[in-house]
C-alpha cells in the first residue's frame, strides 16, 4: 500500500516509522529538508514542497496513493490537503490529524477527510473509560462522524445485572459487540447474562447515544430503552457559519502564505465565510 504523510514532524515521522514496519511504500511532505536527516526514517522517500500547492501534490504523483495523511500540526492546512487530495486527485482514503477539538466538526467529507484522528479526544475518552463506571463513554467516532465506538461499565446497583442480552431492547442504531469480563474479551450472545462491572461495548450511530444512554441510566426501565425523543445532535458542529479556507499554510512542517491553488481549493469548499476564522484555530 502507498501512504503519503504531509508533515514530517514528531507525529508523521511516527506514522511512517509503524507504516514502514509494516513494508507499506511511504513518501512524506514537508517543507524543510532538515527533517529528512534527523527523522532516521529508513526506506522512506521524501518530496520537499509546500503540500498546500497543487503543484506539489502533482510531483508526488498523489493519484497513485491509497491513503493520505495530514499529520501536520495546522488544522487548516491539514484540512485544505485533504480536500486536494479528495477531489483533485480522487484518493479513496484521507486521514485529517484533529489538533484544536473545537475544530473537529469540520473533518468531515464536506472537506475531503474520511478520518479524523483528534488525539485529545482520545486521550480524554481513555481517562474517562478508566474512571467513569454507570456512564457512556465515547472512544472512537468513525464514518466521519455518523458512527462511533463506545463503552459503558455496568454499576454494581444497575438495574440491567441479571438480565440477558436478549431481554434488553436496546436501541435500533446501537449494536452491542463486545463485553469485557475480568479482563477477557467475550462475544456477546442473547443468553449472556450482565454482571456488575462488565463493561459493554457498542457500534452505534451518534444520533442514537443519547437513546442507548437513557436505556443504561438506573433511572430508566428494566430492560426496555426509552424512543421517546429522537436524540439530538447538540454539541456537534453544525454546518450553518462553515468556513472555508484562504489557502495559507502555516504550522508544523509547512509555511505560511496565500496559495493559489489552495485559495480556489476553498470555492469548491461548503462554506458561508470568506475565510477561516482563525481565533478557531489554534492548532
């Protein structure tokens, strides 16, 4: 498989380093060449060059990749190099890295990104999975953002201890996959029996969290989840006041100034602004 990363820094080195392990064909993006000697990246290739330019894109022969990531530490630039690399250049896979998590609403396929990696998202879901017990816990949102992983630890007072897999009328977008038992990892069956401290794992669309959140909370009925109310989407961005990019590249790996390329990247771009609000940005 070849993989183009654009920004060779402390997080791109680090993708080629696992990808190259794994005998994938990588080629990194980066504007200084001085990375190249102190990345100690072995196998790699590498194209010196603004990856906001189309010009760039085009030498690295980016219609031949399978996958793209935007690794850089600029939220707009890793945006504006997702959206080349999808509709410039039809790639199939785009991986935009999520610096500032304000700006998470925005890696989406409105801009060319099939997966966002929003690392302090992670890191909080982590910290909140090893403490947060009778509490939906968000650990991965995929399908750019219409699906998600998440977890929930049964309490030892819940309502749901005792009943089977099959007597819980769990929501309809919600598919329960995995229980973790003393740590071992059991495939869920209907006649599994939910014990105090299991923690559940689910497959669900986001609309439907609130629903499956309702259906675990020990005010609710045994055994039946609430449909009163569709959940709502409250707290995710929404695409009234998007904003679209001005084409300037600035951050890890890249330089800043105005792009052509990128700037009439932003007309194809689903945005009511003229430029992106930079105060939004502070990756």
């Amino acid at each position: 498989m070849k993989v183009v990363i654009v920004g060779a820094g402390s997080v791109g080195s680090s993708i080629a380093r696992e990808l190259l392990a794994h005998k994938h064909e990588i080629l990194l993006i980066d504007l200084k060449p001085e990375v190249i000697g102190r990345s100690g990246l072995r196998g790699a290739h590498w194209l010196v060059g603004d990856a906001c330019e189309l010009s760039t894109l085009q030498d690295a022969k980016l219609e031949d990749a399978d996958v793209v990531v935007s690794a850089t530490g600029d939220d707009k630039v890793n945006l504006v190099v997702s959206l080349l690399a999808k509709t410039e250049f039809g790639i199939g896979r785009t991986v935009g890295r999520v610096n500032n998590p304000k700006n998470d609403w925005m890696f989406n396929d409105s801009w060319g990104v099939d997966v966002a990696v929003n690392t302090p998202q992670l890191m909080t879901a982590l910290v909140e999975e090893a403490v947060e017990i009778g509490d939906l816990v968000r650990l991965l949102t995929l399908q750019t953002g219409v699906s998600s992983i998440v977890e929930f630890t049964v309490p030892h007072d819940s309502h749901a201890i005792g009943l089977t897999v099959g007597d819980i009328d769990w929501p309809e977008d919600s598919t329960l996959v995995a229980i973790l038992r003393d740590q071992a990892p059991i495939t869920p069956s209907r006649d599994d029996v939910i014990d105090g401290g299991d923690e559940l794992f689910f497959v669900t669309t986001i609309a439907a969290e609130n629903q499956l959140r309702e259906l675990l909370s020990p005010g609710s009925s045994e055994g039946h989840g609430s449909s009163e109310g569709d959940a709502s989407n409250e707290g995710h961005g929404s695409s009234e006041g998007f904003s679209s990019g001005d084409g300037q590249a600035s951050g890890e790996g890249q330089t800043t100034g105005a792009s052509p390329q990128a700037g009439a990247t932003a007309a194809v771009a689903p945005a009511t602004a003229d430029q992106l609000d930079d105060d939004g940005f502070d990756g």
